[in-house]
C-alpha cells in the first residue's frame, strides 16, 4: 500500500485503466475474489460500462474515510436510498477509479487534503434500487482514505446525516456484508500502516 501521489490522481477515460485497477486490488477473501471475476467479465463486455447508461450495472468507486487520530470511519446517510454507506459514487466515465473514490469523497464529505492509498482494497457488488430507477448493480472499486487530523466533515446535499463510527458501533447502522468487510479490511492495513 502507497499514497497515491497528484501524478496518480490524474484522469484517465480509457476503459483498460479500470481493468487495471481492478486486477491490481489486494487480493481478499472469496466474496471479494468472486466479484474481481465478475467485474471483470463485465467490464470485458461492456464498453459502456464506466457510465451509468449501462443501465444493467455499472462501476463506481468509494472511499473507506479514516480519521487519522483516532481510527473511526465516516459514514453518510444516502438522501435517496436512506441507508448509511462510506463516500462513493458514480465514474461517470472516469477510469481512474482512485481518483473518482477522491473527488466523491471530496465532495460527499466536503474534507479538504483527503489522502488515497492504492491499490484499491475491496471489490463489491451489490444491487440498488433507487426511487424511480430500475433496480441495477454497482461494481465498487474501493480504497483506503485517510482524513487529516483534526478533520470536520461537512456532507454536501447527497447525505442527510453523518457520523464518525467506532468499528464496535458499526451495527448500530446496518451495514451490509460488504461495508463490514470493507470497514474491517481497510482499518486492519491503517493499523499496519501506522504502526
């Protein structure tokens, strides 16, 4: 795991940099193995698979936002689909998948000097239903994120809430298996990293 410096951060519109940052994620359990394979194959067989026109699925990428002092990660309540996630969101044609989980998370949380560590950690798939769209997958490409000491989140209009959560008061916020994973994984490498 290495910062990702400006030069990482810069965007990339072709299709072959997501496959190549989802070959390059840390290798992980079988769940998270399952999903490299199937956004693979999609990714292969989609062109248009870096927007949300490809209504079936689609990739995204997100940010597990670590407060620096005192280990605890950001959630947002989702305005629309009123559950509590980690900042992410759509590529929206950007195939630095990196730099789409920094610019969500800039803007989801309104932190300035968020730092992103690559390889992404974590591969996730899992469907949404939002209100009035058909239901679809989101192929999530997901990375560690650390916030600044002393740090204060300010969401934008995307959120209804936030919090800054202790591993042992995850459950008080309903996470699905793949926000548990994340949660563990990324705080385990923060641990190795400052170590």
């Amino acid at each position: 795991m290495a910062v990702l410096a400006p030069a990482d951060l810069t965007s990339n519109r072709s299709l072959a940099r997501a496959r190549s940052e989802i070959l390059s994620a840390l290798v992980g359990d079988a769940s998270h193995e399952a999903n490299r394979a199937l956004m693979l194959r999609f990714v292969g067989d989609n062109d248009d698979a870096l927007w949300r026109s490809c209504e079936r699925a689609h990739l995204t990428s997100s940010a597990l936002v670590v407060a620096a002092a005192d280990h605890r990660v950001l959630l947002l309540e989702h305005r629309k689909l009123r559950r509590w996630f980690q900042p992410g969101g759509h590529a929206d044609g950007e195939a630095n998948l990196a730099l789409s989980a920094w610019r969500e998370a800039t803007e989801e949380t309104g932190i300035d000097s968020l730092v992103v560590y690559g390889p992404a950690i974590d591969l996730d798939v899992h469907e949404v239903r939002p209100p009035n769209e058909p239901s679809h997958l989101h192929l999530d490409v997901r990375y560690l994120v650390i916030a600044p000491l002393g740090a204060v989140a300010a969401p934008n209009h995307e959120s209804t809430a936030h919090r800054w959560v202790n591993p042992d008061d995850l459950d008080g916020f309903d996470p699905d298996i793949g926000l548990r994973r994340l949660v563990a994984r990324g705080l385990g490498l923060f641990a190795q990293l400052t170590a």
